[in-house]
C-alpha cells in the first residue's frame, strides 16, 4: 500500500526503506492485520461517521523504543485527562480519506497538538479504518518513524494537559499491564505507564500492535483496573 501525492507543500507518502530493524515486525503486521483483529468496532456500511486519523509515532529513546502520546486536557467535554494519539478530524484540504488524506490529517494534527516537525517523520504503514461508537468518529491509524526528533510539548493547554513518550519496554512489561472495567460493563486493556492510565481505543490498538509485531509478553489479564463513570 503506498499513497504518495505532491503539492506545493510536498509529497506526503509511505515509506519502507531506512527503518530500523526493529520496525520492521511493525510494518510487516501493517500490511497484513485485518480490521477484526484489531476491533470489533469496524466503521459503519452506510459510510457514516466522522473521518479522522491518528499518527502512532515511534521513536528511539535513552531507553529504546517508544511511543509519543498527550494527555488530554481536564476541563475537556469529550475524553478529559485521557492518554491518546495526536489526532483529529480530517479537512476538506486534508484529500481523500481513502488515500492520503488519513496521511495528511495525522501530520498536521500532531504538530498543531504536540509541536513537532513533520519533516522528522517518516510515515512508513497505516492501519484498518476503526470506529468509535461514542463519538461516531472513524480513525485511521498512521504509523511513523520518529527520524529525525524534534522538541515537542503542550503546544494550547486548553486541549493538551502535556506531550511525553512511553518505552516500548514500558508497555510490554507485565507489571505495567492490566483490564480496566467501565460502569458501562465494556473491558479493554490498559496500560499503567508514566503516571498515566492507558485505555480505550489508544489502549486497544497498543496492545493489538504488540501482539501481531511479536512484542507482547504473558501478563495477567485477571487484574482489574476500575474506570469511573465519568470516564
């Protein structure tokens, strides 16, 4: 699958070629991973629903491999204080959502939330269209390559509470891992890393995404992390 258009902003496409060899289960369960094998929630027939995307950004660290990922501002209406991807609807500007709009979306919507530069990422994969049946929002997620790292931070506190990155390592350990039960009755896992709790659709393509690369380690999905109903 490669999406390259140019225009006076310059070509947004994927690529494969320079990725580190620790990407490449990655980018290889990209390009095979069915929507089922990620959610259940697939995006409606009728195609209704929001069009939106997310950059899942991997870096290198002191500590290795890691993810970028903000917590959403506390006084937000819809996800307060949640752990998420950079992301966001897409624009009429943004092209096709079928091609390299979802591209486009995700670049833009990370430097606007986070600061970085998008001439630092790579784009190398992109995920099955998923759906959020809460906000009706249809999320393709866009996979990149941290290559050349830029300073990022809360760029407008009002939506962004901060910007950090999560070891890889982080999120593979056992310790780390757990079930978060809603009042809803809805179970996902999730992930209690750099003082955050990680659940929900984040949480879900995280942990999907360790298991088709071949990065997830036993852990015990017994042990139960309670949300609240505001959650």
């Amino acid at each position: 699958m490669t999406y390259t258009r140019d225009t006076h902003e310059g070509p947004v496409a994927l690529r494969r070629d320079g990725l580190p060899g620790w990407l490449e289960p990655v980018a290889r369960a990209a390009e095979t991973v069915q929507p089922l094998q990620l959610s259940r929630f697939l995006p409606p027939e009728n195609g209704s629903g929001r069009q939106s995307a997310v950059l899942i950004l991997f870096g290198e660290g002191e500590r290795g491999p890691e993810l970028l990922l903000m917590e959403r501002a506390g006084s937000l209406r819809s996800h307060a204080g949640q752990p998420s991807f950079p992301g966001g609807a897409l624009d009429p500007v943004d092209g096709d959502p079928k091609t390299d709009g979802p591209l486009r979306a995700a670049l833009r919507e990370a430097e606007e939330e986070t600061g970085l530069d998008p001439a630092g990422v790579q784009l190398f994969g992109v995920l099955p269209a998923l759906y959020i049946p809460v906000s009706e929002f249809v999320v393709t997620p866009v996979l990149g390559w941290w290559r050349e790292p830029s300073p990022v931070g809360v760029v407008d506190p009002n939506e962004t509470a901060r910007v950090f990155t999560v070891p890889v390592a982080d999120l593979t350990d056992p310790a780390n891992r757990a079930t978060a039960t809603h009042p809803s009755g809805h179970r996902g896992p999730a992930f209690l890393v750099e003082s955050a709790l990680v659940w929900g659709f984040t949480a879900g393509v995280i942990d999907r995404l360790l298991h088709y690369a071949g990065w997830e380690l036993p852990w015990d999905r017994s042990r139960q992390v309670p949300l609240d109903r505001r959650s």
